[in-house]
C-alpha cells in the first residue's frame, strides 16, 4: 500500500523537530509525535528525523522495534484490542482474537486494505472481573462470545467472511 501525506502533518512534524532538535534525549519524544500525527511511523519520516537530529536511521529503527507502543503499519479507523490478560486468554481471548482475524482476513497487528479496521492483541486492560474484554478504538465489550464478533464488525460498517 502506498499513502499520501497531508502536507499539514508534515509541517507540523516538522516544526516538532525543530523545537526538539537540540535537546538531548529528542529522539523518544519526536517518535511519540511522529506516532501522534501520523498514527504509525512512516519510513519517510523516520528518515527525516535521521537527516535532522544526525541519528543514523539503524539507531532510530533500533529503538523504535524495542518498544511495543510505536507501529510501522498504519492503524485503521476502528482499532479492535483483543486482551489476552491470563483472565481473558483463559476465558477465550485466544479464540476471539482468531475470530476476529478470520471475519476480517488479517492477522494481529495488521490493518485492512481499506484501512477501516486494525487488530492488535492486548495484555490485561484492567477489567478482569469482566473476561474477556475487547475494546474498539474507546467502546468496552465485556464477556464477549466469539458469536458476537460479526455483529460487532457490522456495527462499525465493516464486511465479514
């Protein structure tokens, strides 16, 4: 897939680095915001950062794979979050994460060619009590059953298998 950058988001990025630029320790915080605007991190911005902050672009790749909050794939519309939580993963997670991947023919960490929907497998989300517990970008689905997964990716206007 090839994407389009807003002209806007690129200027706004990169007057982020021009206030960063001369600080030390900049690179984590210009990831954070490259993640922010443009919700994952395009290879053509990382290679600016590389250009502007004189960090080689192995480095920045380097840090950027260690921590699992930045994302090389773009992030759909609707970010479905399946936890697999010990609590979850025993009361299904495991198998509503694949129902998931199956009505939307993608795996986790993957977006869809329309770039509506995302799947990402989480750790605990904090609501035990509830397992398992799937979110959409910010709406809670508590004690979810795998048979209420089509409904759910109807609900925001995606298509099933």
């Amino acid at each position: 897939m090839e994407f389009k950058f807003d002209k806007e988001k690129i200027e706004e990025f990169k007057k982020v680095i021009q206030d960063l630029k001369n600080k030390k320790g900049a690179l984590m915080p210009v990831l954070q915001k490259v993640q922010e605007i443009f919700g994952y991190l395009p290879t053509e911005m990382l290679q600016l950062t590389s250009e502007e902050l004189n960090i080689p672009l192995s480095e920045i790749y380097g840090v950027a794979t260690f921590y699992s909050q930045f994302s090389f794939i773009p992030k759909g519309e609707y970010v479905v979050s399946v936890c697999l939580g010990t609590a979850c993963y025993v009361k299904g997670g495991q198998e509503i994460l694949e129902e998931f991947e199956k009505q939307l023919g993608i795996k986790a960490g993957y977006t869809t060619q329309d770039m509506k929907f995302s799947i990402c497998s989480t750790r605990c989300i904090g609501d035990c009590s509830m397992a398992p517990v799937v979110t959409v970008n910010n709406d809670v689905y508590p004690r979810l059953k795998k048979e209420q997964v089509k409904d759910i990716i109807l609900k925001y206007g995606g298509e099933v298998k």
